[in-house]
C-alpha cells in the first residue's frame, strides 16, 4: 500500500516531455548554427515562443550549440567579452518580464558596490543590495558574477532565460540582467530575510530559531517550487542545485527557490535520464548521479530529503566528525531511522522540544522517503507536497505543549495505530519506518 496517494500530474508530466520531444524534433532544423535567432513573433504573453523554448533547450541541455560537454571550452576572456546583444540573450527576453540594465546603473545603484551593501557571496561572485530609480526606487539583490568564479556564461544564459519563462511564488523573481562587456549581473526581488541556510546553521547569539510551524512552511513551499519545475514547466526542469543556502526567505518566511544555473531540460519522450557532467553540491547530490552522470528528476527529490533533514534536525549537510572526517547528513540519519525511539534524537535542539511528536514522525518518514538510494523508491514532487501541505496546514501552538512527556508519548503510540491520513507507514513490531513509496514511471 502506497504511504503517498498519486496525483495525475504525474501522467501529465509524461504527456508534457512527449508533446515538447515532438515538438523540438519538428522545429529543429529551424534554428541557426548558434542555437538562436530572434522571435517573429512576440505579440504572445502567456506563452513563451516556440524559439525561445528551444534556446532554452539548447541552454539547459550542454552547451550553448549542442556540442559536447567534453569539448574545448572558450576562453575566459572570450567568454566574458560576449555582450547580451551578441548572444541574443537581450533579444530573447525583450518582451518578457526580464529587464536589461546597464552596469553603470547598477553600480549607482549599490554606491559602487561598497562593502556596507554587501549581502553575500559564493563561488559565482558577489550579491549587494541595491536601490533601482527607474523602478520606483525598488530595493533588489544584485548578483555580480566573479570573472573566475564557477558560474560560466552558459550558467548565465541559463538562469535568465529559465527564470524569464518562470512564474510561481515559490521561484525568486528575476527583475533583468546586464551582460556589458565583462560584466554580468543578475537583479533580483530582494529577499528581506535571506537564506534558509542563515536560519539554521551558525546562529548568532540572541538570533530566534526557527519555529516548527515556519519550518514545515519553509519545506512546504520549497517542495512546490519544484513541482512547478517539474511538472508545470514547458518543457520540464530538472534543478539540481536545490540546497538550503539556495532557498530564500520573504516575509513571514515565505521560501522562494533560487540560483537556476545548473538548471537541465528533463528527460523527454521514451528516456529516463539525461546524461551530463556531474555538478553540484556534495552532501545534496543523488548517489546514482554522483556516480553515473544519469540525471533524473529524482535526482531533485533526493537533494529535498536532505534541505528535509537540515530542517529538522539544524544539522549541516556534511559536517565533520568528532574524528574530523567528513560525515553527510544522510548517513548519519539513515541508522536511526530505523528505530523510532531515535526520532526525538534527531530534532533540533534550538526548538527545546516544541514540536508536535507525531508531526516529527510524518516529517521524518517523508525525508527517509526522499533520501533512499534507489531513486525507483523515492516519491514524485506532487506527493511530497500533498503530504508536506498537510504537515505545514497543522499549526502547532507550543503554549498548549503538554509537559507530561509520557503520556504524549503514549496518546501518539495508540495514534499511530489509527491513523491513515498521516501519509507515514510504520512496522508495528519493529517500529521503523516503512519505506513504501511507488515505483518511478
């Protein structure tokens, strides 16, 4: 028996990779040796154009022509000298939500990048917050890419023609881009409270933890993020970068998926993976595509059991051992899934016990399901978020907690018998979780 009952978006998905499969093959020899040419027609709002679908494509699947990912690379000098006109990326977007900027406005903007605007910054380069006039003086996140950092211009292209055909409340919005001479930047909605990872990980003293109830609504969103990617998405898209400095948080901790330059097309048609160099995170990358380079939209799932389990339990997703090895979340978790008197081990000891128990359990089992090594046993996104939904839209009031530890142990035992809505099974005499997820189609 299934712990997840499957939607029809599923099948949705696989009508979706066959239609856009036909569809790149039949327009295919319309596109010109560099994978782009201009929209005759831009008169269309809500769907994107059938060229800007396959530049996509293009983009998502290797490198900007289709060639092989084992091909010489250009240069870094060539690649950061292509303007945005060069590379049609200003005229793909022109008519979509994607503003084009130019580096001087954006500079002013940020008082010439000073230290004091500076937000963060990672392998990609720099992100400052910034103060837009021409938008009604709109604060926005500015992410200067580092000339020598890891996000290429492929990576570039990629992010903001994927986020230029995005529209959810979980995606961060993309407000436009400059790509002048050197320089790239990407500007977006600026996200008050930053990232999940700020919120979980090396926290200040005097800085709040996260309540339960704001996790299960981080993880909810975060979940419907990649549903929309996965199967609303025209074609399909496979993140693969979903980590917790990835998420960012808005008001009321509201999450929103971002940084889509590892973002890849789905497989389409009669295939089950695409096959690409691996990239990535360690500690949220699949093992399967670790090790073979087969990318799956359950690839995705595996990194969501492991954003789950930092959720849960505030642990990093590798962390050094007492022997200063290397040790990944899941690893550690996996043993003790097994047992449930382990369960309240594995909680974040910031929320000092405010949490509902058999909430924790539902919670767990979902990220067990997620992070299993068989990607046939992990659930599709429109399950997770079912069940996530559910976990998220059960607030827990912490002031109503009864202090007889016991006997809530006890009520939530005789519950678990019962209880058949809580999409979590449990083996009664062995007392571990069940991984019971269907098999991927």
């Amino acid at each position: 028996m299934g712990c997840f009952g499957r939607t029809g978006k599923s099948s949705k998905r696989s009508e979706t990779k066959k239609k856009n499969n036909d569809f790149a093959k039949h327009n295919k020899l319309e596109i010109d040796a560099n994978c782009v040419r201009k929209s005759a027609d831009r008169d269309s709002q809500t769907q994107p154009s059938s060229d800007v679908i396959l530049f996509v494509n293009c983009c998502l699947e290797g490198s900007p022509c289709g060639d092989d990912v084992n091909k010489e690379v250009p240069s870094e000098e060539d690649q950061f000298s292509l303007d945005a006109k060069d590379s049609n990326v200003e005229d793909e977007v022109s008519g979509k939500k994607a503003m084009t900027f130019a580096f001087e406005e954006l500079s002013v903007s940020t008082g010439n990048f000073r230290s004091d605007c500076l937000l963060g910054e990672g392998g990609f380069g720099k992100v400052y917050k910034g103060l837009i006039e021409r938008i009604n003086q709109q604060v926005v996140a500015i992410k200067q890419l580092d000339r020598n950092g890891a996000q290429g211009i492929r990576e570039f292209v990629v992010e903001v023609m994927t986020l230029s055909l995005a529209d959810h409340p979980n995606l961060v919005k993309l407000i436009g881009f400059c790509a002048q001479g050197v320089q790239r930047l990407l500007v977006y909605e600026y996200m008050p409270l930053g990232s999940l990872e700020d919120h979980l990980h090396d926290l200040p003293n005097g800085k709040t933890p996260l309540s339960w109830n704001n996790r299960m609504k981080i993880a909810a969103g975060a979940a419907r993020g990649l549903e929309y990617l996965h199967d609303t998405m025209k074609p399909p898209v496979i993140y693969r970068d979903l980590k917790s400095s990835n998420i960012l948080l808005g008001e009321d901790y509201h999450p929103k998926l971002s940084d889509f330059g590892l973002a890849k097309v789905g497989p389409s048609g009669d295939a089950t993976h695409v096959s690409t160099r691996v990239m990535g995170t360690y500690g949220y990358c699949a093992p399967e595509y670790a090790m073979t380079g087969q990318l799956t939209f359950k690839s995705d799932i595996f990194s969501f059991g492991v954003v789950l389990l930092e959720l849960i339990t505030g642990m990093k997703a590798i962390y050094k051992t007492k022997a200063r090895k290397d040790q990944t979340l899941v690893g550690w978790a996996r043993p003790l899934f097994k047992d449930r008197k382990n369960f309240k081990k594995m909680v974040d000891p910031l929320m000092e016990g405010d949490y509902p128990v058999r909430g924790l359990y539902q919670a767990l089992a979902i990220a067990a399901m997620c992070v299993q090594d068989q990607p046939g046993m992990r659930p599709v996104i429109s399950d997770v978020v079912m069940a996530l939904d559910h976990l998220a839209s059960c607030s827990y009031d912490a002031t109503h907690k009864d202090k007889r530890t016991n006997v809530i142990e006890n009520r939530v035992d005789d519950e678990e018998k019962k209880v058949t809505e809580s999409n979590v099974c449990m083996e009664e005499e062995k007392q571990e979780i069940k991984i019971c997820s269907a098999q991927a189609n």
